[in-house]
C-alpha cells in the first residue's frame, strides 16, 4: 500500500482502492465507495487517471482486457460476461476511445495501435454504421441520442427512472468526443497505411467540425449544452470536452471564449458547478430528503472530476503561463483529504462556499482526474525546468 505521506500518495493509494480483481481474473475499477457498482462510463472515464498517472501503465491494460472484452460482446450483441453494468449507454464508447488515446499519449501511437487499434476502428465503425440502439448519425455528421425519458449521459440522476435533467438531441461533450475520436481514429489507421479509414474518417470529422460550430455556438460566447430542435440555453460545464480534448472542432479564438465563460461562471475551489448560478433552476446545496439532494446534484453542484479537463483546457490556452495558477487550484484538494473520507475525494460538493462534500465518501472519477491533471502539470513543470 503506498503511504500516505504526501498529496500525491494520497491520491495514488486512493485510486489503487478502486482496483478489484475476481476470482475468474477479470479486473475493474469500482466507480465509488460506499454503494458503488462497476458502471462502465466510470470506469473508463477514471482509467487513464488511476492507472497511468498512478505510474502503473500495467494495470491500465489488465483491466483494458476486461473492458475490450465487454466492449466487443456488446457490440456483437452478446451477453457483457462480466460484472460491468451501463455499457449500453450511448457515451460509453465514446470514452473507451478517449481512455485509449491517453494510454497512446503515454505509450506512444505504434505501442497504441498494436494493442487497442482494431478495438478503435470496430468502436468508430460500430458508431458510424448506425449499429447502437440509441447513438443516431445523422447527415449532418453528428450524433443524436433520445435521452428524454432514460438518463443518457453522466448527469444521471432521476426520479422514479425519468430524469431530472433530460438531455436530449445533439449533446455537446458526445460531439466534441465524437470528433475528437474520428480524428484519433485517422491517427491509428496512418500506422499501418489504412488509406480507407483514414480518408472517410477525416472527411467525417470536417464535416463534424462544421457542424459543430453552427449547432453548438451561441452569440453569447458559449456552447449550447444540447440542441433538440431548440437549443438549451443553460450554462453547463459539459463545453469544456469542445476545448480540451486533444482534438478540438474550435479555433483559439472560440476556445477562449468559452474558457473564459466556464472559469466565470462554473469554477470553484471544488471542481466546476452543473449549472451556473445565473441558469434557471441553480441548487446550490446538495441538503435534504432523497429527492432534494439528486435534483441538486446536477442543477448546481460541483464536481472534481471536471477540474482535469478544465485545467486541460486552461493550459491549452495559456500554455506554461497557466501553470501556477492550476497548481494553486490542484492543491485547493489537499485539505479535502482530511475531511469525510480520509486521503480521498467525495463525489460532489456544494456549489456555493463553504462547498461541503456530499454523496459517496470516495469517487473513483473525482480521484482519477485529479491526480492526471497533478501528474501532467508536474511534468509540464519539469520540462520547463529542464530547457
């Protein structure tokens, strides 16, 4: 067990917490502590964090041959054969990819494409010839999702199975997730000179690219969070995946905005908020009976998680110039260490001070994302110092 003797091993020995091994050898990372399961979009969204950054690229592909097992079973329609659960949500895939392109920033693209390249390629596919029950390509080239009477996406939570906030129609972040997945998929296909995927899926994604820009954009400076027919006006922090992937359908300009729009309105000592306080129908307090506290938690709460693409985003923009102000935000954590759950991070907080922790005392998203964002700006730090 790592000790806990500084923030970083703190957050390593809590992200190797996660880890579960079987008996039948499979291995997962449970999405959370006390009442969590496996739940597929979790675990890949913590993979890259509480694996790679934990200094332990191993164990990313141990329970990688768990994952792309379920992944292929899923697609092929056949029973997951695991205990993982929510594989059929329409953003799963999408985040399996993203996973995956951590794993090549770290091991290399050639390292990469032996290893997860086919698996890329069947997901892209998979998506593209309209084969999920609920992810719709349409001839605009993004994709479209019914998420009116089933939660779609990781703002989940509902009420008597309907949820409290129906995203539905063209969602951002699976748009800017879509695109940046074509983009990588074109990268992989170069490594062993597949002209077919590669040219259809850059054409796709300029096709995506523009889109994007007119569904999405507003002439406010922000994303719109969703369009289904009409667009959703509500300032969410789901924007910031359009600035922080590695590949992003925005120019420097339009990702500054937005930026800018999310560290105004969403950002706080404990992640960014689900909703800004100016949006109609802002909870800023995650108090009360059960119903209370899950129309709260994606109608202003805040969640850590969303402080590694947001710090991503940061240091796109201001480039080494950004690294001591998302020092300053990383370390905001270390006195949460201390609080509900020794050495770790709770699920979401309060969006107004003195943001108290609430929900699980340990978040396998919350742990995981912190501790990539500390290891990247550590290493950007490293560099610096180096040249």
């Amino acid at each position: 067990r790592t000790p806990r003797t500084s923030f970083t091993n703190c957050l390593k020995n809590a992200a190797y917490q996660f880890y579960n091994k079987h008996e039948d050898g499979q291995r997962y990372i449970i999405a959370g502590y006390p009442w969590f399961t496996y739940r597929a979009r979790d675990m890949f969204i913590a993979l890259p964090g509480s694996t790679i950054s934990a200094k332990d690229p191993g164990l990313f592909e141990a329970i990688m041959q768990t994952g792309g097992k379920a992944i292929r079973n899923f697609m092929a329609k056949q029973p997951l054969d695991c205990a993982i659960t929510g594989m059929d949500k329409p953003d799963v895939l999408l985040w399996a990819i993203w996973a995956i392109q951590q794993y090549a920033l770290f091991a290399g693209n050639e390292e990469c494409h032996k290893l997860y390249g086919e698996l890329v390629l069947e997901m892209l596919d998979f998506i593209r010839n309209q084969r999920h029950d609920n992810l719709f390509l349409h001839d605009n080239g993004l994709l479209y999702t019914d998420g009116l009477d089933k939660p779609v996406s990781w703002m989940d939570s509902a009420i008597y199975d309907k949820p409290i906030v129906p995203r539905s129609g063209y969602l951002v972040e699976f748009n800017a997730l879509w695109y940046n997945a074509l983009c990588f998929g074109a990268e992989l296909a170069t490594m062993t000179d597949d002209t077919y995927h590669k040219e259809s899926y850059e054409k796709l994604a300029t096709q995506v690219k523009a889109s994007f820009v007119q569904v999405f954009m507003n002439r406010y400076g922000y994303l719109h969070d969703y369009v289904n027919g009409v667009p959703d006006w509500s300032v969410r922090p789901n924007q910031i995946f359009a600035v922080s992937l590695p590949y992003s359908p925005l120019d420097r300009m339009q990702m500054k905005t937005i930026l800018d729009f999310v560290t105004k309105e969403l950002l706080t000592p404990r992640g960014l908020r689900s909703l800004s306080p100016k949006s109609t129908g802002y909870t800023s307090s995650c108090e009360g009976n059960e119903e209370q506290r899950l129309r709260a938690s994606h109608q202003g709460a805040a969640w850590p998680w969303l402080i590694g693409p947001y710090l991503e985003a940061y240091l796109k923009i201001y480039q080494n110039s950004g690294l001591t102000f998302a020092q300053r935000i990383i370390y905001g954590f270390e006195e949460e260490l201390s609080e509900r759950g020794l050495g770790t991070i709770s699920e979401l907080f309060d969006g107004d001070p003195p943001y108290r922790g609430h929900g699980g005392v340990s978040f396998a998203m919350n742990v995981a994302e912190v501790l990539r964002i500390h290891r990247l700006v550590k290493n950007k730090i490293n560099l610096m110092q180096q040249s």
